[in-house]
C-alpha cells in the first residue's frame, strides 16, 4: 500500500515513513556499493521518501541508486520520490549555504531536494583541508542564525530546495528562528521514541505549523533518556507479543500516532517490509497508557 503523507506548510506532500541512510561508519563499512543496493531494495519494498545529508556519506550512492530506478522503470518521475538533505555545521555560514547545497544536488543528481535541513543549531570553523574529522569540538562556534537562515530561504526561492527546515533544534531555537524568519521552517527532525517522546517539543511545533519528523524511533545508541534499551523493554515487548508485531513495529507505531513522520532505517530487507508494516493496525488505548506512563523518561 502507499505510505499516507502530510502536507508540509510549503505545501509538498511528504510521505509519513522514510527511508534513513546514515550509518554508524557513515557510509565507509557498507559502501557505495551496498549504501546504492539497500536503496533499491526500498524502492522495491514501497518506500519513497530517502533521508540523507551531507554528513552521512550517502548522498551520491543515493543519487546512483535513483537515477537507476528512474531509468528502469521502477520510479515514473523525479515527483515520486521525496528525498531529504541537510547542511553539515562546517557549511552553517553565511556564503557557504548554497555551495553545499548546490554540491549536495551533484551527488544526488538532482536539480532540487525535497526538504532541506540545517543539521544542528550550531556551526563549526571550516577545515583548512578535506577530509578532516566529521567534529572538531574545539572549533564549534555559535550558529550566525539569522545569516544562515537568510541563504536557507534563498535556496528555496531559487527552487533547489522545495522546502526548508531545521533538526535538532529546541522549543527556544526554533522560538528564535520564528522571530525572523521570512519563510518559517517547515519541519523540524529531532530523536522521537517511547524513551525521548518531546511532547512538549510536538505541541509547540503543532501550533506553529511545523512538522516533526522522528529519528531513532527505536532509541538512540546508548540513549541517555532511560537506563536500558527501548528494544528491551518488557512493557513494548509485552504489546509486541499481544499484537503479534514486532518490538520495532511497536515502537514506529507508536511515534506515527504521535503524528509525527519517522525515519526508518534497516539495510536488511526483511526488516524494511516490517518497518512499513504499520498501517493496517492499531495500538489500543490500554496499549498507550503502558507507553506513556510516566517512568522518568525524557519528555
């Protein structure tokens, strides 16, 4: 079936599930080679939403592996799929926000990205050289918001990004973007799962019209949020067994009643299917009083 959308403030549709390409090596152990496969494979199981950045490593296995579907048959156009990107902290500056976006579109082989993101609400100093390390802590600087934002609502004027947006930001930083903002951020990708919920976080994006987008549904590696692994929990291991669901089906579930969008990720093709396998089914009320019962988890 076809995963629903929502509409973003920009007005393009933005289906409700997609598909992550980050990687813990950030690319390097599966390769452009197997990073090219796992999209394929998603294309084929029905996913049509891709989440990358710059960062990541995948934008260019990514690109090959769309412009493959286009040319066999599997995609009809560039509108069927929605594709993701977002400006790493050593571009968050005034006059280098369009040369990465423009590179990132040459990775992707694209002329526009669906939904362009600031990645993190703080920037670093650029390298003297390529190829250094993703995050040098000592050369983070305080993000020229205003001046980044300003070259983010450039990108879309100009029809490289359809839409703009931000990840990783507060209630305080998106309260500070909105105070100036020209065109005001149409989603904001933040950790969302039963040990991080960002209820508060939601309602204030809710009633700014900001779509919250999920990763980690699944909790984060060595979450801080909660002492144990979300996956090991007894209480969604319960609700998994008395759905026959998995765990993780459990948990994707649960951030999609949230109304929020959730990145997925699994390079294992079984587990891509069951990660779409959410729509015929619902969690119960009893079910969400388990999750939601306050047990000193984050928000």
């Amino acid at each position: 079936m076809a995963v629903p959308a929502v509409a973003l403030s920009s007005g393009k549709p933005m289906p409700r599930i997609g598909f992550g390409t980050a990687t813990s090596t950030l690319g390097h152990a599966e390769g452009h080679a197997g990073v090219k496969e796992a999209v394929l494979r998603a294309l084929d199981a029905g996913y049509r939403h891709f989440d990358t950045a710059a960062a990541y490593n995948t934008e260019a296995a990514l690109g090959d592996a769309l412009a493959e579907a286009a040319r066999d048959g599997t995609i009809a156009s560039r509108d069927e799929v929605f594709v993701t990107s977002k400006l790493w902290v050593v571009d968050a500056h005034p006059g280098r926000v369009l040369p990465a976006l423009q590179k990132t579109l040459q990775n992707l082989q694209m002329e526009y990205v669906d939904l362009y993101l600031i990645h993190h609400p703080v920037s670093m100093k650029p390298p003297v050289a390529e190829g250094g390390p993703l995050v040098v802590k000592k050369d983070l600087v305080a993000l020229d918001m205003e001046g980044v934002w300003r070259e983010m609502e450039e990108c879309q004027r100009r029809g490289l990004a359809k839409a703009i947006g931000v990840s990783n930001f507060s209630c305080k930083k998106l309260e500070h973007l909105l105070s100036f903002a020209n065109i005001p951020p149409a989603a904001n990708q933040v950790e969302v799962h039963p040990y991080c919920r960002q209820n508060k976080l939601r309602e204030f994006c809710r009633e700014r019209g900001i779509q919250l987008c999920a990763y980690s549904p699944l909790g984060g590696k060595d979450t801080p949020w909660a002492n144990g692994s979300v996956m090991d929990s007894p209480v969604l291991k319960q609700i998994a067994q008395d759905r026959g669901k998995t765990v993780a089906q459990v948990c994707i579930r649960w951030v999609y009643e949230q109304g929020d969008c959730v990145i997925v990720k699994s390079f294992n093709e079984r587990r891509m299917r069951e990660n779409l396998d959410i729509f015929d089914w619902e969690l119960t009320d009893e079910d969400r009083g388990k999750i939601n019962k306050p047990s000193g988890v984050q928000g």
